[in-house]
C-alpha cells in the first residue's frame, strides 16, 4: 500500500495529539499502554513518530486516541 505525504507528513493529526497528551499529564508510553488495553497494538516509538508525523495513523486508531485523550477527532485533525 502506497501512503501520500501530505505537506510533507504523513497525518495530520500528529501535532495535536501531542498536544493533548502533554495536556492530560500523559507521557508516550502511557499513551502507547493505553491504546493497547483498548487492542491497538502500538509502542512508545510509534507514538512518537506520530507526533512528528512521519507515521500514518488509521481511522480505527484516530477514533482511540480521540476517546483516551478527551477530545473529539475533528479537533485531532485541525477541523475544530
């Protein structure tokens, strides 16, 4: 499967996904061992890469991250 860039990244949602952890206390491997008790497989390194967008982030995963970290999935991609 060939994944785009998108001005240079590979999501967009990586920037406000660190945001809201750093918002919530949560460090990447908190984020990381949440998403896991939740059935997404992920590691701190994953999260990281997230952030800085060079990791793509699947809906299934977008819809994780928006319910653990409290904020909604139009916000995570920049909509809100």
């Amino acid at each position: 499967m060939k994944i785009y860039d998108y001005d240079g990244k590979k999501n967009i949602c990586g920037k406000r996904i660190k945001e809201a952890r750093n918002k919530q206390g949560l460090t990447q491997s908190d984020l990381a061992a949440q998403l896991q008790v939740s059935g997404i497989i992920i590691e701190r390194d994953s999260i990281s890469r997230i952030e800085i967008g060079t990791r793509f982030v699947a809906d299934y995963e977008l819809k994780e991250l928006s319910r653990i970290l409290k904020v909604s999935v139009t916000w995570l991609l920049g909509i809100d």
